[in-house]
C-alpha cells in the first residue's frame, strides 16, 4: 500500500530566526506555532530538525514541565486542549464497540 504524500512546508529564514527566539524564551509549541501560523507538528519537526543540524538548541527541563503540570492539576485550573474546547458532548455507550473489528 503506497503511502500518502504529505504537503511540504517551506519556512522562511525569517519564520526559524522567530522558532529559535521563541523556543529558548521558553515559548510553548502551541504558542510558538499559533505566532508563526505553522501546525503544531511541523514546529516540533523542525525544532528536531534543526538540532540534527547542529543548531544549540536545548531540551526542556522535563522535572520543571512535570512540576508545573502538577501544580496546575492541583490547583483545579486545568488547561482545556484544542480538542477539549471542539468537542462537547456525551460518550455515547457502547463506543467500544465502534473501535472494534466485526468479526461473524
């Protein structure tokens, strides 16, 4: 089975000199791709990308980021994703059985 062929993104000179501003400000990738109107995954991609290129680019402090999500859980103000805010609604029941093969 032939994969699909994914569009390209061309990012301008421009466009990584903000990623890079961004990301070691300490920016999120949601932010950070909202700012430069790219998806959320070509940021990351290109972050990885970039890194592989040499660039000094450094991982998050994962302890911190861990701290910081436990904190906002405790505190009850939990952060709504963009999925949480598209879908409104019941599971309907019986969803299981939609994800699953019908097999006679």
């Amino acid at each position: 089975m032939a994969k699909a062929k994914r569009p390209l993104v061309s990012w301008t000179q421009e466009q990584l000199d903000e990623l890079v501003k961004l990301y070691l400000e300490g920016l999120t990738f949601e932010k950070i791709s909202l700012q430069l109107g790219m998806s959320h995954a070509s940021t990351k991609a290109k972050i990885t990308f970039l890194r592989q290129k040499g660039v000094d680019l450094p991982y998050r402090d994962r302890q911190s980021i861990a701290e910081k999500r436990s904190k906002t859980m405790k505190s009850g103000k939990k952060k709504s994703t963009a999925f949480d805010r598209e879908y409104r609604g019941s599971v309907p029941f019986g969803h299981w059985i939609i994800t699953k093969p019908w097999r006679l």
